[in-house]
C-alpha cells in the first residue's frame, strides 16, 4: 500500500538541490568534478560479476555521441535486469561519472524518465516509502491548488521598487523552474518572513518607560580617568537617546572582549541614578559579579553600589549587581535592568526582569535568538568595534596528537613569569574520552608544583581562588572549567589551553579566548580537539576574530531560535544560511515606514 503523502504548505516546504536532466556528451565530463550529469545511451551488455561481498550487476552503454560507459550496481534486484532488457535501446541515467582503466563509469546512477528529459527537476527531502517523482508530482499539486487564493500582502509598488516576483509567481519558479531560478524568488519568501513577524511586532503595544530620563553627561565623562573611545561614546548616546524617549529601551550592546562595554553600562546606570532610579545588574557568575561591583565603586562610590547574592539585610543601594538572586526579590523604584553577559540568561529569566523598565544587554557573542531579534527589528543595536588597545592573540586549532608541542610552549611561558589558562569540559570524568579539572589536578601540581590553582562552579571558595590568582606572582596557571569564560579578568595571562574544544559552541571558545592578551601583548590561544570531524567548525576561530560574526556563524549552524516564543536555537525559519536575512531585513524594515518594533519582547543574546 503506497504510503500517505503529508500535508505540505509550498511556501515552508522548498527543495534543496536542483537536479539538470539535460544530456551531456561523454566528451563534456570532467573527471575533477563531483556533479552529477545525465546520459542516455544504448545497452551493450549485462552481467552479474561475484565481488567479496556479493554480486555486482555491469552494464556496459554506448553513449550518445560516441564513447562507452558502464554502470555499475552493487545493490540490485530482477527490476534493474528486466529495466534494461526492455530499454536496451535508450537509457537515460543521471550518476557522477568517474574514470577507471581507460573508460568512464557510474556508480549506481539513477533511472530518469524520458518525460523529465531536458528539464531542472526541483529535489525534496521526503519520506522513506516516497519517491522523489510523486513528491514533486505532490508539491506542484499543491501550488496549483493554493496559487488561486494565495494573497500578495505586500503592495505591487513595493515588490517592484525592490525587484521582487509576487508570492504565486515565486513559486512557480521554485517548484517548476524551467531554468536554475535566480535569487529573487528566494528573497521573496525570506522577505514575506520577515515582513509578516514585523506586522505581528509592531502590533503589540510597546512599554512606556515610567519618566523620560534625561541628564547631562559632562560630569559623568570628567570623572573617567581616560578618554572614552569613539564607540563607546556612540553608544552612550544611542542610550540616552532611547532612555529620554519616555519609550523603555530595548537595546543590546555588541562589542569583543575587552572593548570597554562595562564603562557604557556604568553611562546607563548614571542616567538613572541622576533621575533617582535604581538599576540592577544581572551578572552569570558571582565571581563576575564581584568584579563587576568592584568596577562601578570605583566611579559611584560604596554608598551608592551594593552587591547582592540572597542573604543581604541591609537597605538596597542605588545601583544593586547580583546573579539571578535579583529574580527572587522586589526592588522598589527600578527604572534600569543590565544584564551582563546576556547569552547566560533565558529568554524566562529575561522576561521575569522586565516590564516597563528600561533594558541594555551586553555581549560580545549574541545567541541566535538575539540575531535573529536584531533583523526583525525587534530590539535596536549598538556595536563597539574600536579597542581600547589592539589585541594579538594567535589562535590555533590542533589536535590532541600535537599536545607535547603544545605543553613545551606552555613552559616556555611559565619559564618568562607569563600566566596560562587550562580549560576543561567538565568537573569530573565522564563516560567518553574527554578529561575533567579535578581528574587533572595531581598532574598539574607534579608538573609545576606550587604554581597551580584551580577552580569549578562547584567549589564553594571558587571567588577567593580566582581572586588569589590575579594577585599572586607565584600561582600562573589556573586550571578550570568554562567558569572563567565570563568570570576573570587576568591581563597578565597569555596562553589559553583548552581541552576537548569540541565540547563548547563558537560562540563560547571565542568568549574563552578573550580572556587572554588583556594587556594588548601577544598571547597564544590553543584549541585542542579530539574527535578529528570537529576540525572542520573550529578552523573558523584561527582567521576569524569578530564575535559578531562568528555569532552569526553560530546561527547558522543550530538555527535563528523563536523570535516570538522562547527557544533560544532551532531552525525555526525556512532558510537556514542567516545571508538571505540579512538582506532583505532591511528592506523590510524601510518599506513597513522604519517603525520601531516593539519593546516588550524580551531579547535574548
């Protein structure tokens, strides 16, 4: 019994590949190429050859235009011998032509029709028990029966101004091309995409902030014992801007490690202060938060900034920094909300902060939710891209086998009173091949005795060990879990290890790496994996050093996430490759009159 088709919707469901079913010469093929091609030709003869693991059915063609192939079956049944009895005359087969001993061959080459000859065949992914034929068969059937009520929402103007196909003249082309299509059908869907979650944002009413927050900045940058950079103060003054508006801001702050992005949020809490308000500051790890309240006493003061973990009994100050104990509290007169580190946080714990307060996230490796938020318009962006100081960190990407000359450079830092990071996956040993901290801790001490700390989210005293690190002269390795990625702020290393770099997402190496080099001198990042398919995603990381777009690179790979809902990854959209997005997000947003979207949608790094 033939199997069920499914319930497709053309518009969601597009194919992946486009096969060409126009025949070539045996004169045309390229023997350094991987792409399939369709022949036709006459059968010469068929035999069964007995190989080592079975039969092997051989069918020896001669090609139109001249030249022989043969065909090659090592999986075969009586329907391919009675196939080419009764086709012995003309044969079309659509395989990767290879050459052996002097002549051309195919490995298992597929039938093709004689009513598909000549065309682009569009190429589904389907079911097991469906063939591609009645997929597609069931595809253009669909179209057909749809394109009559499919409606163009986007005004014939618009659609001509930016050189875009209306909706049923899109999927004609997608599904029944008559040549390879171009771009523009494609942008078309991505645009539709877009543009509908654009309407459905700007139809929730946005937040209004409780008072219009408006302060001159000029004490504020007298008090800096430096000179801002150019994109730090571009930021400051999206901020204000948005924070004056009386609209509650929704805005992320990108920028690398190292960029400066703790000084705009210093300018964020200053504004609110100045208009008595009180801010609080969401930091991932308490040794982040530690060092985040040390930062803002040296420009507030200690009257004015208080760090809270649960406990505290004490009145709250003006400018409260805590870990996600700030969620199990009620502060009164909050006018700001910072989160530190966003990509830490779920979109829940987001949403619990939020109300009609104001908002600024910062990041330096945004999650694919929050880029794909960033293209809806969805939340506004502010980008640090200037440095303080100029980072040389070389990174390389190395296999386990290379760990000798890894550890011999390691001494040659130790030996020139440098710092050194070791990270590892895990606290313990798991069950597969990756090693853990605490499994390593005796080899570390052998090795380099009294020059090892060492420290897990698990240690109780993990705030006082990271601290003593940073002091001591004598300890110059730390050996750790991914703790330290968003929780340590030692200018002196320079050389990060990382084990088992397979285990972490692009993302989360390249916010590990900026650990290192603080202090602007060279410093050297090893990323050592195990399991050899990982080489290939984390080559990026050795020419790639804009957390932006290695960000971006991240979305495409485990998807945009659910821009209204709460999954943070996924492939929730039809195009995977976030190019196409890109492109047309802007369009959108020109074309829908640059409204702002709306503001009470919790953003997500």
């Amino acid at each position: 019994m033939p199997k069920k088709l499914p319930d497709i919707d053309p518009l969601e469901y597009l194919p992946y590949r486009y096969d060409d079913y126009t025949p070539i010469s045996i004169n045309s093929f390229n023997p350094m190429s991987d792409k399939p091609v369709l022949i036709s030709g006459s059968v010469q003869r068929v035999e069964e050859i007995k190989t080592e693991n079975g039969k092997m059915l051989v069918v020896w063609l001669e090609v139109a235009g001249g030249g022989r192939l043969c065909a090659k079956y090592f999986y075969y049944s009586a329907w391919h011998m009675t196939y080419f009895k009764y086709n012995k005359d003309c044969v079309y087969l659509f395989g990767v032509p290879r050459k052996e001993a002097g002549f051309w061959s195919m490995i298992f080459p597929d039938f093709v029709d004689k009513d598909d000859v000549g065309k682009l065949i569009p190429v589904y992914k389907t079911k097991r028990g469906i063939s591609q034929k009645r997929m597609r068969q069931h595809v253009w059937e669909t179209v057909q029966g749809q394109r009559p009520f499919l409606e163009d929402e986007v005004p014939v103007e618009t659609l001509f101004k930016r050189g875009l196909p209306r909706i049923s003249t899109a999927l004609t082309q997608i599904h029944n091309p008559i040549e390879m299509p171009s771009a523009e059908p494609f942008r078309r869907l991505a645009y539709r995409e877009i543009y509908q979650i654009k309407k459905r944002l700007l139809s929730i009413p946005k937040a209004q902030a409780p008072v219009m927050m408006k302060v001159d900045m000029t004490d504020f940058y007298r008090s800096l014992p430096f000179n801002p950079t150019a994109g730090q103060i571009s930021a400051i003054e999206d901020i204000a801007c948005d924070m004056a508006s009386g609209t509650a801001m929704r805005r992320i702050l990108v920028g690398d490690v190292g960029c400066g992005k703790t000084l705009v949020a210093k300018a964020a809490a200053y504004i609110c202060m100045k208009n008595s308000y009180r801010t609080l500051v969401m930091s991932p790890t308490t040794v982040l938060a530690e060092q985040t309240c040390e930062k803002f006493k040296a420009i507030f003061g200690e009257e004015n900034v208080s760090l809270y973990t649960g406990d505290e009994k004490e009145t709250p100050a003006m400018i409260i920094i805590g870990t996600h104990a700030i969620l199990n509290k009620k502060f009164a007169n909050v006018g700001l909300v910072i989160l530190d580190e966003s990509q830490k946080f779920g979109v829940v714990q987001k949403n619990k902060l939020l109300g009609n307060v104001h908002a600024l996230q910062m990041t330096a490796t945004p999650i694919p939710r929050t880029i794909s938020l960033l293209y809806h318009g969805a939340i506004e962006l502010s980008e640090i891209k200037d440095m303080p100081f100029q980072r040389d960190v070389v990174t390389s990407v190395v296999s386990i086998e290379d760990k000798p000359k890894v550890l011999g450079h390691l001494r040659q830092i130790i030996s020139d009173g440098e710092k050194a990071l070791v990270i590892y996956p895990l606290v313990k040993e798991d069950r597969g091949i990756h090693t853990a901290v605490e499994s390593k801790k005796d080899i570390w001490e052998k090795l380099y005795p009294g020059k090892v700390a060492w420290v897990h989210g698990k240690l109780e005293d993990k705030v006082d060990v990271v601290s003593e690190f940073r002091r001591s002269s004598d300890k110059q390795i730390l050996v750790a879990t991914c703790l330290i990625e968003t929780g340590l702020d030692c200018p002196e290393a320079s050389m990060m290890i990382i084990s088992g770099a397979e285990k972490f997402g692009i993302s989360q190496l390249h916010q590990l790496r900026g650990r290192i080099g603080r202090r602007g001198q060279r410093s050297f990042c090893y990323f050592m994996y195990k399991n050899a398919k990982a080489q290939e995603r984390l080559k990026p990381l050795e020419y790639v050093n804009d957390g932006f777009t290695l960000a971006e690179m991240d979305s495409d790979m485990r998807g945009w996430g659910d821009v209204l809902g709460d999954e943070q990854s996924g492939h929730c959209f039809n195009f995977k490759s976030l190019g196409i997005y890109k492109d047309v997000a802007p369009l959108v947003h020109e074309d829908l009159g640059n409204a702002k979207e709306d503001h009470n949608i919790c953003t997500t790094k």
